[in-house]
C-alpha cells in the first residue's frame, strides 16, 4: 500500500486497453495536490476525436485562468516542493486509512484494501441491516 517502489501509472498498461480509441485517462491537480476549485486537469487519449474536441471550440469553456496557471507553473517548477508534499500526503493517507481499516476490523465491516488512494470501498450492507432490524424493535 503507498509503495513508491512497485508504483505503475494506468498509463504503462496503454497496450492492454480493450479498445484503446475508446479509454481516455483524466487526471486533475484537486486531489494530488490538495487544490479544489483550481479547476484544472488534462486528458490523455489515442483518440484523434477527443483531441479536435478539447482543442476546438469546446476546449475554450475549458480554459484555466491565468492566475491558476501561474501558480501551478511555480508549484510544479519547485521538485523539492513538491517531492517533499506528496510523500507527506501519502504519510498522511496511510495513517488515515490504516485508522479506517482498523475500526472496519473491529466492527467486521468488510472492505477492499486502498492502493495509494484516498478511497477505500466497503460494504455496510451488515451494518444497516443490523441498524434496520433495531428501528423495527423501537
């Protein structure tokens, strides 16, 4: 889990899409860098359409501001920076999430293990059952 090591971006498995002309990649800065509201992220696809479409006439709704561009020019050009502040995050979301996992353990909620994300799937199908079937004695 968070293991900088064995990391693999989805995009080194582009060979192994279905259809690659139908999977597009999305990425934005809100969550690596903590930045809602900056509203900007990219998109990666093989596919020549999506490209005219975000590079015509629709790509102008989509514009970062000027202000937003400087500043994550500035962000991005400081490695330091930001080498120091992802491994924070990721120190940040492993503690969090081994919290979250812990307390599913102890109340035998059953969820997937995260990798390197900020969400983590579970299933309180029991949980709400349990809670369902205390209203009906009230």
């Amino acid at each position: 889990m968070f293991d900088e090591d064995n990391f693999e971006s989805c995009l080194s498995y582009s060979k192994m899409w279905p259809d690659p002309q139908r999977t597009h990649y999305m990425w934005g800065f809100s969550k690596d860098f903590a930045m809602s509201g900056s509203r900007c992220a990219m998109v990666y696809s093989q596919n020549k359409d999506v490209h005219k479409t975000f590079g015509g006439a629709t790509g102008f709704y989509h514009l970062v501001s000027g202000i937003i561009q400087m500043k994550l020019c500035a962000i991005l050009q400081d490695r330091v920076w930001v080498d120091e502040f992802l491994a924070e995050s990721r120190r940040r979301l492993l503690t969090n999430a081994s919290i979250v996992m812990e307390t599913f353990d102890k109340h035998a909620i059953p969820y997937l293990k995260p990798c390197g994300t900020l969400f983590l799937w579970a299933d309180f199908t029991t949980v709400s059952r349990q809670s369902r079937a205390k209203r009906k004695q009230l």
